[in-house]
C-alpha cells in the first residue's frame, strides 16, 4: 500500500521520526508515544492539512512524501472499536487510547484508521519504533509539491 505525508518542509528530515506526534500527541496517540501520520491519497493529505492552516504563505512550505508498505504489516482498525465520539474536537482519549495500545503492542508496522474529515476516507499512523519500519525506508520518496493559492481564499 502506498501512503502519503504532507510536512512542513523545515521538518522533512524528521518526517519519518514520531518526533511530533510523541511531543504534542493526536488525535491517535498520546503524548510520549512516536507515531507518524500518514493518508491513503495525496488528496487527504492535502485536506488533513488544509484543515489547520489557512494563511497562503504557510502552505508553500510543504514537502510530500510516499512511503510503500508491504498490506502483511497493516493492520485495520475495525469500526465497531471507534468510541461514539471519535470525531470530537478535541481528539477525545479514547482514540489515543486506541491508538497508543496499538504502538504499544508493536503487532504492525502501520494501523489504518478513519478520517475524521471524510470518515470514508482512510488515514494511517506509522510505528517508526516498530521492528520492521525500516525495511520501508528505502520505499520513502520526496516529491515537490505546492497547495493551490485558491485554496486560501
């Protein structure tokens, strides 16, 4: 499965870290616990960041990454174990719970979650402390990439 990450481009040479996820936690993770947000198209991944900014300026400074991860080391998180508020904003504890056990546990290198933007659409959070993530390095690809000004308006 190909998977993609929008980073600011001042952070790509720590893209792959958990660096973020384990300072400031998501809406999969608690804080203390590495994790790498990726989505299954480039397209989410674009509005997974659209949806926190807004200002022009900040958008050109954006690097797009792929990573290609073998479908034996994901694992899909079924939907009867979301909490009825999993799309609350805040990010409510339960889905950190969810997804913090899951890095914890350590039984695959990616866990394919829902967007809460489009529940349809599906996101993924990367071990980067996982046994077997670094096989994948050497699939991780940067690409230029640019949001369109219109998009700000």
């Amino acid at each position: 499965m190909i998977l993609y990450r929008l980073t600011k481009t001042v952070h790509a040479a720590t893209a792959w870290s958990g660096y973020g996820a384990s300072e400031y936690g998501g809406r999969w993770n608690h804080k203390g616990y590495p994790a790498v947000y990726v989505s299954g198209s480039i397209a989410l991944a674009a509005l997974e960041i659209l949806v926190h900014v807004g200002k022009e300026s900040i958008l050109n400074s954006y690097s797009l990454f792929s990573i290609e991860i073998d479908d034996a080391d994901i694992q899909l998180l079924d939907n009867a174990a979301l909490p009825d508020d999993w799309r609350r904003d805040p990010a409510p504890v339960g889905t950190m719970d969810i997804g913090s056990g899951w890095l914890q546990a350590g039984d695959s290198v990616a866990l394919i979650v829902p967007s809460r933007i489009v529940p349809h659409e599906r996101n993924a959070i990367i071990n980067p402390q996982h046994p077997s993530f670094g096989r994948y390095r050497a699939s991780i690809r940067q690409m230029d990439f640019s949001f369109d000004s219109r998009l700000t308006r």
